[in-house]
C-alpha cells in the first residue's frame, strides 16, 4: 500500500499548484475560492538519483521511482477535511506570495480549522457510540465514558496532542498526524514555478533550477518526518525503488513488492546500492563476496537492493 499525504491550507493558498508540480496531473487551478468538493488524488514520483545508476547496470527495460499517493481537497472546511483522515501525513500550503501573506498566521489558522474538525470527528463518534452502547455492550459503555473524557478537554481549549490518555482507537484523527509546512511564494517554495516545470521534460526543468528541485526538498521532509528509506529491486525488466519506514524488515519489503513473496518468502539477497554499481553486475558482487543472504528479520537499510527468493504459491 503506497504512503498517502493529504495536502491542507486555507483556501487560495496554492494547495492544488502544489498538486500539480508533484503529479503532473494538470488538475485545475482558479483565481477564485473552488466550488467543486471533488478531492483530485494522484501519484507523485520520487526523485532518487540513485535509481537510473542501479537501472542503467542492467539496462532496464522500464525503470519505476517509488512513488506516493497525494489527496488535494479544495478549502478547509470541515466535511472536506474528512476526506483526508486515512492519509499518513498532512503537507500543509501556506501562501506567501499575495501582498498581505502572513505563513505563520495562517499556519495557526490552518492548525485551528484541523482542531476544529476534529472535535467535530469526536463528537460525532460520541453520538454515534452513545446510541450503540444502549444495548448494554460494556466496551460500548466504556468508549462513550473515553470520549465524553476527550470532548471535555478538547472544549477546555487544549489538543489531542496533549490529551494524557491514549486516544480511543476507532478515532482517526488529523490533528495527531505528522505535518509538513511549505510556504508557497519567494521565500519558500516558488509551487508556480514548480508546476510550470514539471510539465516539462527533467532536463529542461533542471537547466531552470539554480539548486536542488523544490519537489525533492519537499520529498526529502517528508521522508524525515515519516522515517522513511529507499530500497531498490534491480532487474532488466524492471527496476525499481520502494519505499519502506524506518526499522521494518526484509518481510515488510516483501510484502510492498507483493503479498505472494511475502507468503513465500525463503531468503533475501541483499547488497548496499553502491556497492552494486562499483561491481558493476550482480555476478561480480558475488563473486567478491559481497551479497548476503538475509532471513525475514533482517532490517532494511535506506540504499539496499533486495532480491527475494521465494516459493511461489501452489
Ligand atoms: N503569484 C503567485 N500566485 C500563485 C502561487 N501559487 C498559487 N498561485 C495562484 O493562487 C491561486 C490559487 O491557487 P490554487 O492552487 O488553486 O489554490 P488552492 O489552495 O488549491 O485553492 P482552493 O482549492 O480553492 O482552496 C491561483 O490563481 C494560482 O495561480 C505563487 O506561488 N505565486
Ligand atoms: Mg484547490
């Protein structure tokens, strides 16, 4: 299941733009509030330089960057929130670009609105609890005490962050998700630009860029903030990156490959990606000893080329 990010920001302050530059979707973007309340959802490849070095070693026929699920609601207001509480991290637009920006404001706006929508989340799950519980069900009973609990401290005016209990587990709340803030504009990030280039091919765009593209900054914060790494599979086929959190095994990477290697699993190759490259091919690694064998347990490392053998299902 690939990593999901929502985009939020007040309205107008360029969360589709950034839509846009990190998929390439040519969504539509307005000078005006959006009335539609459909949610464009894409996918936004990875930049990873060190993918076409691992691709080119066995001249890949098709070479896939890892690549994320973004979710982009138009405004902030509450029911459209609700589109966003599966995403695992929120990448939060703040303009300041218009004359009379102010980021840190809206941030606090933004942080509101999110707050906002969550106890309206609880208090609906309040009711929604309070009339099930009536038939006597004692986990019932006890899920309306722990919400009654977290509405009363949310309305002393303080966060779920802050709330000293575990939060109730069928909540899915916004406000505990990790967040990243990009500011749109000349101190930030230009997303127009952004947009502008990622229409065009990577060598043009770059030939534009003075530093590091936006978009990779952008992708580098997120992966810092969710603990991500890189694994590679290189194969003349395909070759491809992956993305995998932080402390997760060889299985867990079998499993984001697909779920019948994961039931098969037997052994995983593995080799540092650099390592690779220097050799030159896969036999020249074993040759000079340099591929393990790795069980299930392994922990993956960020830059490790896995190759899985497993048995295939009967
Ligand atoms: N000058 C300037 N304008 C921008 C920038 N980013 C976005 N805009 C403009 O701001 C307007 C709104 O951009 P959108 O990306 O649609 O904003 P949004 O947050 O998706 O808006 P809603 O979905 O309506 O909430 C458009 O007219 C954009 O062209 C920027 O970096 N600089
Ligand atoms: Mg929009």
């Amino acid at each position: 299941m690939a990593l999901q990010v929502g985009i939020v920001g007040l309205s107008n302050a360029g969360k589709t733009t950034l839509f846009n530059a990190l998929t390439n979707a040519g969504a539509e973007i307005t000078a005006y509030a959006t009335v539609s309340e459909k949610a464009n959802v894409g996918m936004a490849p990875i930049a990873d330089e060190r993918l076409p070095k691992l691709a080119e070693l066995v001249s890949a026929r098709k070479v896939t960057p890892a690549a994320v699920r973004v979710v982009d609601v138009p405004g902030s207001g509450r029911q459209l929130l609700g589109g966003l509480r599966e995403v695992d991290a929120l990448l939060a637009v703040l303009n300041g670009w218009a004359a009379d920006a102010d980021p840190a404001r809206d941030l606090e706006t933004l942080e509101l609105e999110l707050l906002v929508a969550d106890r309206d989340h609880v208090e609906r799950r309040l009711e929604r609890v309070e009339k099930q519980a009536k038939s006597g069900e004692a986990a019932l009973r006890q899920e309306v005490e722990d919400l009654r609990a977290l509405l009363e401290h949310l309305d002393e005016g303080r966060t779920l962050r802050d709330y000293p209990r575990e939060l109730p587990s069928a909540l899915e709340p916004l406000t505990t998700k990790p967040i990243v803030a990009v500011e749109n504009g000349p101190v930030g990030v230009d997303l127009k630009l952004e947009a502008e280039l990622a229409e065009l091919p990577e060598d043009e765009a770059e030939a534009f860029r003075e530093g590091p593209s936006a978009l990779g900054t952008i992708a580098g914060r997120l992966f810092e903030t969710l603990d991500l790494l890189s694994f590679f599979t290189v194969g003349d086929k395909e070759t491809r990156a992956w993305t995998l959190r932080r402390g997760r095994t060889a299985l867990d990477a079998a499993a984001e490959i697909h779920t019948d290697i994961a039931h098969g699993f037997i052994r995983a190759e593995v080799i540092r990606w650099d390592a690779l490259v220097e050799c030159g091919s896969h036999a020249e690694a074993a040759r000079r000893g340099l591929m393990r064998l790795e069980g299930k347990a392994y922990e993956v490392e960020d830059g490790d080329v896995l190759n899985v053998r497993f048995s295939p299902p009967r």
